[in-house]
C-alpha cells in the first residue's frame, strides 16, 4: 500500500535551509526597519546567518520533510 506524500510547510522553507552536513540555518530577526537606530556591530552580526537551536531543530525538520 502507498504511503501518503508529506506537505512541505511553505512558511518554513522560505526561512530555514539545510547545510551540506544536514543541520538547518536561518537568519536573523530585527533586521527590516529602523536600521538607524542599531549600532553597526549588531547589523553586522545580524547579516549572518545562524543555526537553529536543537530544541526546535525537530519541529523544523519536521515541517520541511523533503530536505
């Protein structure tokens, strides 16, 4: 018996992405408006990228089934 296909959460594939050693990046909040007002070390540092936390790394797996 076939099994049934799993939904990709469309939300979290626009914001999470898998690294070549299968852990999953995602970017910085606070970083679409007032600009001005945050030194340029914290916009610096807020332009990278980061890893997910494992506590949620399995709730975002989980949403993004197909890699």
């Amino acid at each position: 018996m076939a099994r049934l296909k799993l939904k990709t959460h469309k939300g979290a594939a626009k914001r999470f992405r898998r690294t070549a050693s299968g852990k999953i990046r995602r970017g910085h909040a606070f970083m679409r408006h007032n600009l001005t007002l945050k030194s340029r070390k914290r916009k610096r540092q807020n332009d990278l990228g980061t890893l997910v936390s494992p506590a949620d790394t399995a709730r975002v797996r989980k949403m993004l089934p197909y890699g």
